[in-house]
C-alpha cells in the first residue's frame, strides 16, 4: 500500500509575501514532499461566510482503553477563561502606519498564585462585524506587557519603531512583502520576525493565537524577556486590526473579541519531559469512514492508532504526554459530512469553523483538540495527497475559528489497514508502514498545534527559518537550494546542544560511536545514502531516501524529530520489529509544550 504523501508547513508565510486583494489575502506556503523534492503553493482563505454548527452525533465506535492507553493527568492544573468585547475599533492596510490605530487592552490583575511555576496566559482574538462583505481583518497583536507589582514593565513582544511608523509590510502591484524595517527585537518571546508573522497571518480565518511566557531563557536559543513564572500585576496587550481588502480603510471601523485563558499550573519545571496528557474529539467525517469504523478491522484499526499516537507522545518523545479522553463523534453525509469528506486543502478552514461550531463539542471548548479524520485531502492534483494539516502553529484552545483544529486523511483505508492483524491488541511488527506513518502524522499535527515548529524549514530566501531552539540543528541549503537531512548532519558542526545535552553537535557525538559511515559527503546532497549492502534485514518497506538510523543510542541527535519533515524514518528489522530514529521532541521544545492550556 504505497502512499505518495505531502504535508503542509502550516500557517508559516515562508515566502514572506501576501497577496492583497478585494477577494482574499493568500499567504505562500511550502508543500514539503516526504518522498521527492518540495513543491510550492498558495493558501487561500475562502471567502467568509455565516456558519452555524454542524450536526454532529455521538460516535457509535467507543474507544477501548486497555488498548489506547492510560490518562496521564497531572492533577495541578486549573484553567478560565473570560471573554472581552470592543467595538468601534479602526483598521489599517498591510502596508500602512499603524499611528493611533492601535487598540489597548487591559487584561487584568493577577496574582502569582493566579499562575503558579508554570502557568501562562492565551489568547485568542477575533475579529467581528467586519464592515466589508469580502475579506476581513487579522487581529496582529503589538504588544504582551505586565506592569507587575514589584520591578520594571515586562514586554513580552518587542517590535522596531518600523512597524509603527511604516507598516508590517511594504505592497506594490496587489502583492506585499515583509517591511525590512518591521523587526523584532532582542528580548522579545519571539525568536524573530518569521516566528512573529506565522502567530499574526494564520493560515486560514481571522483568529489569531498568542501564548505567553512561550520562552524562558534556559531552554530557548534566543534571549527571552525572563525566567520563571509569570508575575504578579496589571496585564496589557495591543492590537491592530489589519484589513486584506486592498482598498483604504481609514474611515471603517470593527469589532474585536479577545478571549483570556489563564493556566494555573502548581507543579515545578521538568526540564526532561511535559507530564499531562491532552483530551481529543476524534470527528469521524463521511459515510466511509464511519462505517469503517464500525467494523471489526476498523475499529481495531482505530484503536491501534491512538494506540500509537500515544505511545509516541508518551513514551518515544520522553514528554509524557498522554491521551487523556477519546470522544468519538460522527459527522455523517445525512448532516452535510459529504462536503468535507473529500475536503481540498483550500477549504479546511471552512471544516474546521463549521465542525468546531457543532453543539456536541460545545462543553469541550477550551479544553480538547478536534481532529477531523476526512477520507482524503487533494491538493491541486489527484496524485498527491495531504496526510495531515494543523490549523495553525499554535492553535486556539478555543472551538468555533478557522483554525480550531486539525485534520488526517485515512485514504479510505481504515477498514482496509494491517490485514496481518487478527487481535484487539495487535503487535506493532504486524502492523503496515503507511499505517504507522498516519500516526506518526497525526502527533506530527498535534505538535503543531500545541505551538511547535518544524526545527528547520525551507524558504524562499537566502537562508533557512529555524525555530531557535539550541538543541535542534540549524541547517543550511544544499547545493539544489533546498534542505535534506545530509545538509543539517553535516553543516550543524559549530552549533553546540545546550543544557541538559552534553555540549556537543549531533555529528560530532555521533561519529564517535558509528563504526561505519553513517553518511559519505560524496553523495548527492538531495539525498540520503541507502544502507550498506553489508548490513542485512528485511527493509522491504524502508523510505529509499531514508538513512536506515540516525544514530538513534546518542542523545545529541534526538532533536525533536518527528518535526523534522524529512525524518520520517520507519523500518521494520531484522527481527520484525518497526524502528524509528529519534524522538519527537527534544527537551527544550517539550519545556515549551509546558505551557499549553490544552497540556493538563
């Protein structure tokens, strides 16, 4: 069952370009191609329309824990939320000063114990009663600051003095890039511009999400505005309302909810693993796969995948994230799952507002992850399909937006997956390699969502976006101007793994125990080398591109794998066993994972 599969670099503007118009604002992605070269695409919002929710009913497959797993809840953490409204708020252009546009936001007061060690604040804010009938606004937030009880004010966004007076980006011709004078600063919770855009722009709607603290300066690569928890005092933001119309907006005025979700988290720091699990709504859209998944080798399918999506949360990243509650629901073609069954990239948006919106999630808001499992994900050509898509990098812990939630496609195969299998409980050797892979994409998606990056990504420019965390490999482009796992193996040799790694690069660590060459510089740089000949197994369903292990026993080289998209490495031994490289997160983006409000 070979699958040719793509998987989009969600809600990234890698190109550092938007299109403006009257009709919608297209922000470039980066189609990542897991078996050939990357392709290029635009996402495109559709045009907003008034959802109401769909009907969802209650899923008739029911979970078996004895083979998903255990919860793995940490018992210290609170949640709340609150809801402020404001109206009569004026916009900008793309490339317009934003002057006295700027709307304040008094948060409130908090007390330390409001948060504990690892407490945060999100939040969501939306855009409402756009005065246009196409297009809308993105709520980019300026600034995060506390004037706390004791000490200076802390900002948490830092942006140049370009942003205000020149615009966050300069257009010409219908088309806008990235204002060269809009910055972030040093000492800003962002690791630059592009880590800034990707929370301002989503992918698809007028929702944006920001978490806070977000960094802390021992694990992050970047000098962040503080250690710690967050502090007692007064909270503030600052947003802009920046319109896509194209045309002037100087004399409009809108609308904007901001919702304020605060986590209160006794427990202290693990600076190795995450602990807590997360809650999902699995959405089950379509006639097939609902049905699927009332048969016997569907629903053992189904249970064995979360099966393994938790074992990877949990156990092969060292987080100690679990699934904490399965609810299944149905989204049937008698209730309109017909549209979304077979749901092109460019109308995800629409799914996830109008799924999310559904009165059955309605007690979930703020609390669970909804994944939609659709029968297929075309983009542009019947040949290539999209595994899975994240809403956002970063999405709102809140149901109702265009970005609350994610999505995988089954290809119309859950009924049909791991033939070999014959019991409830089904052994990983028996089980297919696309299969797994949907697995492996399903926590790839979550990581996503939960606020991580890709730990390098490709780009249009000159250099690669990396996600300036000191234990992921910063990579440079090879010689086809792209990125492939050879380049970051080679090229990452001056940057050094921070604490608690050793010190050194993973090549370094790694050629010290490889009695072989685990990669020979000589060799296409597109590629890398297939095993030995010398080496001897049953590799019958390896990734030709894949290198059979990337040092998986040195701890330097276990860099937050699974969002490295070309290192989706799966081989099944000698002994029959699946074997990957690496974990999924490395210990310094688990500590990021922290301070999500959906990681309880």
């Amino acid at each position: 069952m070979a699958l040719e599969s793509i998987i989009i670099q969600e809600g990234n503007p890698v190109s550092r370009r938007v299109e403006v118009g009257i009709r919608s604002i297209h922000v470039l992605s980066l189609l990542l191609v897991l078996i050939s070269a990357g392709l290029g695409s635009c996402s495109k919002k559709s045009d907003p329309v008034p959802f109401v929710g769909a009907r969802l009913e209650s899923g008739r497959y029911s979970p078996n824990s004895s083979v998903v797993g255990n919860a793995v809840i940490k018992g210290t953490v609170a949640v709340t939320q609150t809801e402020l409204y404001f109206t009569n708020v004026g916009m900008v252009q793309f490339d317009q000063a934003w002057g006295s546009k700027e709307l304040l936001v008094n948060l409130g007061t908090y007390a330390a114990s409001d948060f504990g060690p690892l407490g945060s604040m999100t939040l969501v804010a939306e855009t409402q009663d756009y005065p246009l009938s196409l297009g809308g606004a993105y709520p980019v937030l300026k600034e995060f600051y506390v004037v706390p009880n004791s000490g200076p004010t802390i900002n948490f966004v830092k942006l140049s003095s370009g942003c205000v007076s020149q615009g966050m980006w300069t257009c010409s011709g219908g088309y806008c890039d990235a204002n060269a004078s809009c910055t972030v600063d040093t000492g800003s919770s962002f690791g630059g511009r592009n880590d800034w855009d990707q929370h301002q722009i989503p992918p698809y709607g007028y929702a944006t999400t920001n978490s806070f603290p977000r960094c802390d300066s021992s694990v992050n690569g970047w000098d962040c505005p503080m250690s710690g928890a967050l502090p007692a005092g007064q909270y503030f933001a600052k947003y802009v309302l920046m319109s896509d119309s194209g045309g002037s907006v100087d004399n409009l005025l809108s609308g904007l909810k901001v919702t304020v979700i605060v986590k209160k988290d006794s427990a202290q720091r693990d600076s190795l693993a995450v602990n807590g699990g997360v809650n999902i709504n699995l959405i089950l859209v379509g006639d097939e796969n609902i049905n699927d998944s009332l048969s016997t080798a569907g629903s053992r399918n189904l249970d064995l995948l979360f099966k393994e999506v938790n074992r990877l949360l949990k156990e092969a990243s060292g987080a100690n994230i679990g699934i904490n509650s399965l609810n299944v629901f149905e989204w049937s073609n008698a209730n309109g799952g017909t549209q979304y069954a077979q749901v092109n990239y460019l109308d995800l948006g629409n799914m996830f507002e109008i799924g999310s919106k559904a009165d059955a999630l309605a007690s979930s808001s703020g609390s669970a992850i909804n994944i939609f499992l659709v029968s297929d994900i075309p983009y542009r050509s019947s040949t290539l399909r999209i595994l899975g898509v994240s809403g956002g990098i970063l999405g709102p812990p809140v149901h109702g937006t265009q970005t609350s939630g994610l999505a995988f496609s089954s290809g119309g195969d859950l009924g049909a997956f791991n033939p070999k299998c014959t019991v409830s409980n089904c052994h990983r050797k028996h089980q297919e390699g696309d299969f797994l892979e949907m697995a492996a994409t399903i926590a790839h998606e979550l990581g996503h969502y939960l606020g991580l990056n890709h730990p390098t990504e490709n780009s249009s420019g000159p250099t690669l976006n990396h996600d300036v965390l000191n234990d992921t490999p910063r990579c440079v482009k090879n010689s086809s101007g792209g990125m492939s796992q050879r380049v970051c193996y080679f090229e990452d040799t001056t940057t050094t793994q921070a604490s608690p790694l050793s010190g050194t690069s993973c090549k370094s660590a790694c050629d010290l125990v490889t009695s072989i060459d685990y990669m020979t510089a000589t060799a296409f740089s597109s590629f890398i080398d297939l095993a030995p000949a010398t080496q001897t197994g049953a590799f019958s369903d390896r990734n030709s591109d894949m290198p059979r292990e990337f040092c998986p026993s040195v701890k330097e080289c276990q860099f937050n794998h699974v969002m490295w998209y070309t290192t989706k490495n799966r081989q099944l031994n000698a002994i029959g066993e699946w074997k990957e490289d690496g974990n999924l997160f490395s210990p310094q983006s688990s500590a990021m994972l922290q301070w999500s409000p959906l990681v309880r």
